[in-house]
C-alpha cells in the first residue's frame, strides 16, 4: 500500500456507516480506519458542506463523498505532551512543546495542540485556536472553549489587544543597542513591528533576547532576528550555523483583559 494516498468514495445507497463504505473502498482493516479518523484524515463533503468526521458509525447518504487522506508518516507520529498552565473554563492556557502544531492540515490534526486539549482536558469541551505559534517553537498559547470566546479573543489579537513576550538564543553578541530597541519593517507586504526589550549575553557567542511583538506576521521575530543578522539558533530556515538544537524561541509571556470577566490576566514562563 502506498505511503501516502488519498481515497474519494461517493456514497450510493442510504443507510450504511461511514465505517463500512471505507472499509468496502480501501483495503484496511476497521479498527484501523477507526484509528485514522481519529486522527482527523477522513472527512464528509454532504450538502451542509465539509467537515472532519471521527465517528465511524456515522451514518451516510447517497450523494455524499466520504474523503480519505492517508499519510503514513502522520499517521505514525506520536504528539508530544503539552501542559496545562490554567484553566479558566471557556478558554485555558498551555504550554505547547516545540514540535506540536497549532493546526492540523487534510492529512490529519492529532498532532495538533487543540487536539490534544480536546482529548485530555477534563471535563471535556471542543477547542478553538485563537492565535498561532511556530510548530519549531514551544511556550504560552491560548485555546478557547467556546465560539463566541475564540471570536472575542480573535479581534483582540486583531486590535493588538495582548501583550506577548517571547525569548530567543540568538547567533552571535547583541549587546549595543539602546533598548527598547524597536524593529519596524515590511513582511509579506504588510507592517511588522517587534521590540526587543532586554538581552543579555552569553558563552559561546550566543545571546538571549526577550522580544515583544505587536504585529503578528509569518515568522515574525524569526525574520527580524535573521534580518538583523543574528539568527535564532536552530532555525534552519533563516540562516542559523547552529543546526543541531532545536529552534531555541519560546513564548514566555502573555497579558490581556479577560472577555470573559474583564479582569487582567497575566501568565508567565521562567
């Protein structure tokens, strides 16, 4: 069977499970599609449209298309363990380890810090991604519980309502700015402002920043270090010598008032 593969079954009769029509159409074993919708790679395209399907006793309609997207390699891949920092019960805050997605893609989302939440957090409430973080880089990341609490937490990130602060190991002795020193240029065609606000040098030509970003473009603090001429290291996409580490970037730090009960809230990592 190939690696990877995808598998587009449209739905002639009424009546049978999603689990059936894919084992009728593929040639694995049910408790192995069980375990591959799970992992969020099979999805129903009916006329309320598209979404993720996980249960295999769905039951299906002529018409419908049941879409299979397999990837051994995702399939395969255990996720990494994230932390629960808090609870606040129509959102939470984690800690997402370096390697964990922020989102899943067709192939699959159970590598993904939401669907982690979504399985380990008790009680058990849906999840919601509000804002990102680089899969390379681990640290604070918001999830909310509730639609109406993502759209709110969505236009404060929009309104650069929140106060994020990251660190970063980078390349090199950065030592002589004037600080705050403030980083403000164009990327992907829109403006994007970073501030570093404290550094301090370390052995071996390397020097820890803590930045705090008030735009929140692509790759954002990755680039501007990079531009800078002092990478992060481990970044193996902008310039980093230092390879064999992982991308040394973590969120430390992430203040905003709550939507919920208007209070401020303040979470840190050491």
């Amino acid at each position: 069977m190939a690696e990877k593969f995808e598998k587009h079954i449209f739905v002639t009769r009424d009546g049978a499970t999603a689990l059936e029509c894919l084992s009728e159409n593929t040639e694995f074993s049910k408790q192995k599609i069980k375990q591959i919708m799970q992992n969020g790679a099979v999805w129903l395209e009916s006329i309320q449209g598209i979404d993720r399907l996980r249960r295999a006793k769905k039951l299906v309609k002529a018409g419908d298309t049941l879409h299979l997207y397999y990837n051994e390699s995702v399939q395969t891949t255990v996720p990494e363990k994230a932390q629960l920092i808090s609870d606040q019960g129509d959102y939470s805050i984690w800690n997402k380890p370096a390697g964990m997605l922020s989102q899943g893609s067709k192939w699959g989302d159970h590598c993904t810090i939401y669907r982690w939440v979504e399985m380990h957090l008790k009680p058990q409430r849906p999840a919601f991604i509000v804002h990102r973080l680089d899969k390379a880089a681990n640290g604070l990341i918001i999830i909310a519980h509730k639609k109406t609490v993502a759209a709110k937490f969505s236009a404060m990130f929009e309104n650069h309502e929140m106060y994020k602060k990251y660190m970063a190991r980078v390349e090199g002795i950065l030592d002589k700015l004037e600080l705050p020193f403030e980083i403000k240029n164009k990327l992907d065609d829109k403006v994007s402002i970073s501030e570093i606000v404290s550094t301090k040098v370390l052995e071996n030509n390397k020097t820890e920043v803590e930045i705090v970003i008030k735009t929140g473009r692509k790759h954002q603090i990755r680039r501007h270090l990079s531009g800078m001429g002092y990478p992060i290291e481990g970044d193996r996409l902008y310039g980093a010598k230092n390879i064999a580490e992982d991308l040394q970037l973590k969120a430390i730090n992430i203040k905003f008032k709550c939507p919920v009960t208007g209070e401020q809230k303040d979470w840190r990592l050491k």
